[in-house]
C-alpha cells in the first residue's frame, strides 16, 4: 500500500505539521519522563494501527535507552512485569483515551485515581495533552496510508528545526 498523499510536500500540511510539532515540545519539555512519553505514544499507536507511530516511537524509545523486553511488551503490559506502577497508570489511560468509542465512560474513575497517584498537575496535563496529540497523529497517518519502517530517529524533530 502506498501513501495516498504526502504530508510532508504540500504547503498547508506542513504549516499545520510545524505546529503540531510546537505543540508536541510543550510535553517534550514537560517533567513528564520521557520513557513514559515513548510508551503512551508506542501503546496508543498500536490501538489504532498506526504502523509510521509505531515505528518512530519504538525508535525514538531504543535510541533513549528503552530496553528491547519493555518495548516488546507494551502491547501486554498488563501480563508484564517490567512497568512500574506510574507507567501503568500513564499506559492505563492512554488506552482509556485512546478507545472513548469503546467505552461509555471514557477515562475510568479507577485509571483516574491512579494517575492522580503517580503524578503531579504538569505531568497530569502533559500526559493527557499527550494521548490527546498522539491520537491525532494517528489518524493524520493512517487516513493518509503513511507506512512504517523508514523512520529514523530524530527525523521528524529534524524536520521542524
């Protein structure tokens, strides 16, 4: 499958990806870890099926450091071991956030609470700007057909600069 369009060579979608990526510094350059960051876009990505998400955020995590099991396992996180209790937290809603369609309620009471747990107002606003922005960059790719497997890391920051 091709892409149907590219967003990178026409000027509307590139003024409108600029500013898409100004607001993705805000929680770049949030206190919200950057692990945690990488595994909310990772796990959302893979919700919705976002094969140019998936790729650029499991390498932006390798490229930070992020282990090949923790990876491999945000898809099951819930039968895993190796995510502390915040990250559950953060990976909770973002699943939460990700599929409202899914789900009458929305964003649970219970995930609520344990994010209220974990993390502070910042990180609370980072973290739900967060699954909010990657949700949208999901779509933007998949509505598009922008296929994984050619980005390397840095590339879309690289971009913007």
């Amino acid at each position: 499958m091709d892409a149907r369009f590219d967003m990178f060579d026409n000027e509307i979608a590139v003024k409108f990806a600029k500013r898409f990526a100004n607001a993705s510094l805000v929680i770049q350059q949030s206190p919200l870890p950057k692990s945690t960051q990488e595994l909310v876009s990772l796990r959302a990505s893979q919700i919705n099926g976002c094969g140019w998400c998936i790729d650029a955020h499991t390498k932006e995590a390798a490229a930070a450091g992020e282990t090949a099991v923790r990876l491999n396992l945000v898809a099951a996180w819930r039968e895993s071991t190796v995510f502390t209790e915040a990250e559950r937290a953060a990976l909770a809603l973002a699943e939460e956030g990700t599929r409202l369609a899914d789900a009458h309620h929305g964003v649970s009471d219970e995930t609520w609470a344990r994010v209220r747990e974990h993390y502070d107002d910042d990180q609370i606003a980072a973290l739900v700007s967060l699954v909010a922005l990657i949700n949208a960059a999901n779509r933007l790719a998949v509505i598009v057909h922008q296929r994984g497997g050619s980005y390397e890391p840095g590339m879309f920051a690289a971009a913007f600069n």
